[in-house]
C-alpha cells in the first residue's frame, strides 16, 4: 500500500452496450506514439469490452468524485447493472464510451496489445484522442483514496489483499 498512483474510470463497448470499471493500475509506457496501458482482471466484464471494441477509454477522476461513482464502477458488476445508464457519456473517435462525472480530463486509445499478466490482461492502447477539461482539480491518487477516504480495493483489483492468507 506505500506505491501510490492515480485512480481511474476505465470504459469500453459501443454506443449499444458498454461498460467500465475503477482502476488503479494505468500508466503511460510510451511518449511518441503516446501509449497508455491499463490492467484488468480476466473476470471483469469490461474485459470482454475492451477486447471486442479494440479500444478503451481512461477518464481521470478528480480528488471529490463521488463515492456512488466509485461504488458503482468498482464494486458492482456491468453483468447485473448497466453502469452507463444514467451517466454523462461521450462516444469517441473509436465509438467508445468515455465517462465525463467526475473527470477532469480523459483520453482515448486504440489497443495495439494484449499481455496475459496471470490473472489481469495489461492492455496497451495508442491514444487517439485526449482531453483535458479541468486544468485546476486535483486528481484522485491511491493514497488519497486509501488514507483519506478509508477505501479498499475489491477483489478483482491488482492491490487486493485476500488478509485470510497472511
């Protein structure tokens, strides 16, 4: 729990169906082309978005974003709630869907590849487009999340810790 990154909304399907999911794994790899890669686990539904739709989207939330955003995106299931129904949604170059509650920016990326990290895929995306709509808003990190706000990770997120195993 000392590593400490950002917090993000990551996005993917089609203007018919799509979903997302609270990540904390995202992170640049490349400046030229701009690469991002984002981790999820295998048994995320978005996974299957991602790897259908050939794209994703990131949005980065800023530091207040609300605890039902969080709750709905990172501890429930698109298979039993449809988690874009009554969010802000734009639709990108790619035809994905980019959630715009509580960001204040985001970009879009193509995936160009897929790497089996065990029980995550590490999806790597060229961006296509980025945005940034708030300049001023402090972005959500880990620590923030974990300190400030006493939040956990739920068990399909790479920081788990199952505490019945140590």
């Amino acid at each position: 729990f000392k590593l400490s990154y950002g917090l993000y909304l990551v996005s993917s399907g089609n203007k018919e169906q799509g979903n997302g999911f609270i990540s904390n794994t995202v992170f640049q790899v490349t400046a030229d082309p701009p690469q991002f890669a984002s981790c999820c686990n295998k048994a995320n539904y978005t996974a299957d978005f991602i790897q259908k739709s050939q794209s994703f989207a990131v949005s980065v939330l800023h530091q207040d974003c609300s605890p039902e955003l969080i709750s709905l995106f990172g501890y429930k299931s698109g298979k039993e709630v449809d988690k874009l129904q009554n969010m802000k949604v734009q639709y990108g170059e790619t035809g994905v869907p980019i959630v715009l509650n509580d960001s204040i920016a985001y970009f879009e990326c193509r995936l160009v590849r897929t790497v089996d990290v065990g029980t995550h895929w590490m999806f790597i995306g060229e961006v296509v487009a980025a945005k940034l709509m708030d300049e001023t808003a402090e972005a959500l990190t880990y620590l923030h999340y974990r300190e400030v706000r006493k939040g956990f990770s739920p068990k399909n997120a790479p920081t788990f810790i199952d505490k019945s195993k140590l």
